[in-house]
C-alpha cells in the first residue's frame, strides 16, 4: 500500500533551508516532567499581543507578534509552496490537488469538543474560544515521514494552555484528537472507503502538555488555509508530520494509549511514538536526509527535527 501520511526551538542551529522568497495541582505534576519553571509559565501566560476581537478565522487575529524565543535563523519556505503542497486525504491523495478541492469545505462556524477524563469537559464555538489565549507566531521546522521539509511561521497557542483550562484528571495518561468527518465536502473520504475515519491521533500526555507543542490557527500571519487544516490543528515539530493532525473538531482525554489512523493501517511504518530520527529508516526509504521543498536539495535529518535539546528527555528509559 502506498500510504502517504499528512502533516506534518527555542534556538536552533541555523542552516539555509530555503531561498529568501490543568489547574493549580497540575503545576507540581508538570514541574515534575522537568520543563515547567517560572520562566515557563510566566511564558505560558504572557504569550505575545492579546488577539482583538474577531470571528473564529477572522482576520483581525492575525498577524499576530512574532515570539522571539521560537524564532531561529531559517529562512522561511515559500508561503505558496506551503499552501499548495498538502496532505490531507479527506480531500485528495495528489498534493498539489488539495487546495483545488476544499471550497466546499465549511470552516466557520466550528465547534471543538474537549473532554474525557477531565474535571471541566467543553463544547464551544471556535468564535468564543479564541479570544481567551493570546496568540504569537512561532517558526518552525516541519519534517514529513516521506522525507521532505519545510520552515513556516504558525500563529497560535500552547495546547498545554487549553489542556489546563479543562483541568485534566490524574488518570490521563494519553490525548485523543479526531479530525472532521464531512464527506459531503471532503470528496476524498469516498475514495478511500476502506481507511479507518475519521482521522485519529494521539500524543502521551507530558508530550502534549510540552510548551513546543502549538494549537495552530493562522500560518504566514493570516488564518490557516483550509488545505493547512484550519480552522484549528495541532503541531508537534519533533514529529513526523502525520502526528500534526488537522480540522480538529474532538479532544480526548483518555487513560489509554489511542488507536490512531496511520498505526491501524501499518504499525510498522507508522508507529503511535513517530518521532523523526534520522537512524531509523522507514521500511521503504531512508530518513538520514530530507528534501527541502523549495530547493528541492537533499539535507541531513536532524534527531528530534532539531528539537532534541527540548524533548529528548521525554524519552530518557
């Protein structure tokens, strides 16, 4: 099967990657993952300029002010390369159709539904959760499993912050993300038929609760684009870009570890943990090198996706 998975630090190496062009008790729990410190949560409050008010996408969110801590020496990936070049087989498994495909797709008004194992579950409007976290831009590295990058600018907020607010219990172990599932408006779900939709995917909850890990709504100092996953995604820049699910309409806290849509289809290509390591090899290629997107030049692949300072000691065994 020829499966194609979608998307998907604080200072990072530089290197030319493409042409100019959950309440009070959960702070003891998360000082114990070893990242969360003054520094850290003071960041976690204070995040960049306060967001006007605005509908869900709207474009008076955005741009929002650059976070310098997120702000490498890369130069960023056309933003027409980022927003032509998308995964997302809800619509179509040929890439540069994508964003031919999603007009029929409505993205306002959007519900979000986050609950399970959690003291304060919520269904809200998109329109009214926004306005509650400050938004910044972060850049980021973005490594897909098929061994291509990207450096693009994100807009959003930590998920760490969202998660907090819903006040998770001490028995989640795990969060849940599902994507929407509209095939009246997403035509490639019906060419997939066999495919386990909706869309799932998971992350450990100290991997979740990390401050590199971004609800993303806006790219390029605009509203996500509805083939970048908008309204709403997630991304997690230390892993494989399939992980950085898309559309979120459903977050889940959970006790155990999630059934995800690339796991269920091949295990052993597309494992739940998924973090980018160059001396690993997908069964069908190698990983030690990616190519840029722009450029189309081969570079070497970095462990972590360069964020190895920030997260490999979310796996110290």
């Amino acid at each position: 099967m020829f499966s194609v998975p979608r998307r998907p630090a604080f200072s990072l190496p530089g290197r030319p990657i493409t042409p100019p062009s959950v309440h009070a008790h959960r702070r003891e729990f998360l000082r114990q993952l070893g990242f969360v410190g003054a520094g850290l949560l003071a960041h976690l409050g204070a995040a960049a300029t306060p967001p006007a008010p605005a509908t869900a996408a709207g474009p008076a969110l955005y741009p929002a002010k650059r976070n310098p801590e997120f702000n490498p020496t890369l130069t960023l990936t056309p933003e027409t390369d980022a927003t032509t070049y998308n995964n997302f087989y809800e619509f179509s498994t040929t890439k540069d159709r994508v964003h031919k495909l999603v007009d029929r797709f409505h993205t306002d008004p959007w519900t979000l539904w986050i609950g399970g194992l959690c003291e304060k579950p919520m269904t809200v409007d998109l329109r009214e959760l926004l306005p509650q976290f400050p938004l910044e831009e972060r850049v980021y590295r973005f490594r897909c499993v098929e061994a291509w990058s990207m450096v693009v600018p994100w807009t959003g907020f930590p998920l760490a912050r969202l998660l907090e607010k819903v006040e998770p219990k001490s028995s989640a172990r795990f969060v849940r993300f599902q994507t929407a599932l509209r095939p009246d408006e997403m035509p490639g779900i019906a060419r997939l038929p066999d495919y386990p939709w909706p869309y799932t995917e998971g992350l450990r909850i100290e991997e979740a609760m990390h401050p590199l890990v971004l609800v993303a709504t806006g790219l390029y100092g605009k509203p996500l684009p509805k083939q970048d996953g908008a309204p709403i995604r997630i991304v997690v820049p230390w892993k494989y870009g399939y992980k950085s699910i898309k559309s979120i309409v459903k977050i889940e806290l959970v006790k155990d570890q999630p059934s995800t849509l690339w796991e269920s289809l091949a295990p052993n290509e597309y494992p739940f943990e998924s973090n980018v390591n160059p001396a690993v090899p997908h069964p069908r290629w190698s990983q030690a090198t990616e190519r840029d997107l722009a450029t189309g030049r081969r570079i070497p692949t970095l462990p972590y996706n360069g964020y190895a300072d920030q997260v490999a000691k979310l796996y110290a065994r």
